[in-house]
C-alpha cells in the first residue's frame, strides 16, 4: 500500500502542477483544496508517517504551499 500510494501522490503532484498552469487561476485551484478539505473533513496537515502510509494524495497543507510557490 505504501508503494502504490507514493505513486498515486506523484501523480497527484503532477496533477496539481497542470490545472493551475492551464487555468491561470492560483486562487482558483487554492480555494477548490480548501472547499474539498472542509467537505470531506480532511486533516489538512496529518502526522508525515501517516501520509506516507495511508494517503494516496498530499496533503491540503503541501497541496496549498506547492500551489502558492509554483509559478505561473
């Protein structure tokens, strides 16, 4: 699990590299992860082993930061 999880997470990063760069909306793509947080009751900074092990996406909190550091 932790393998194919790790795989998931690259994708997801590339993923999330895309969709801003193709709308041009930083903000867009920033709200979207906040909304989905809330609605889905996520822990937006979870404990790292427990990342690497359970989660097939980043986290909110590295999802976010990725987004807001990555030029458009």
């Amino acid at each position: 699990m932790p393998a194919s999880n790790a795989l998931s997470r690259r994708f997801e990063r590339e993923a999330d590299r895309y969709a801003p760069d193709v709308t041009r909306d930083r903000e867009a793509f920033i709200s979207t992860m906040e909304k989905l947080a809330d609605l889905n009751l996520a822990d937006r900074d979870p404990n790292p082993a427990r990342e690497f092990m359970f989660y097939s996406h980043p986290s909110i909190k590295k999802r976010i930061a990725f987004a807001r550091q990555h030029a458009l």
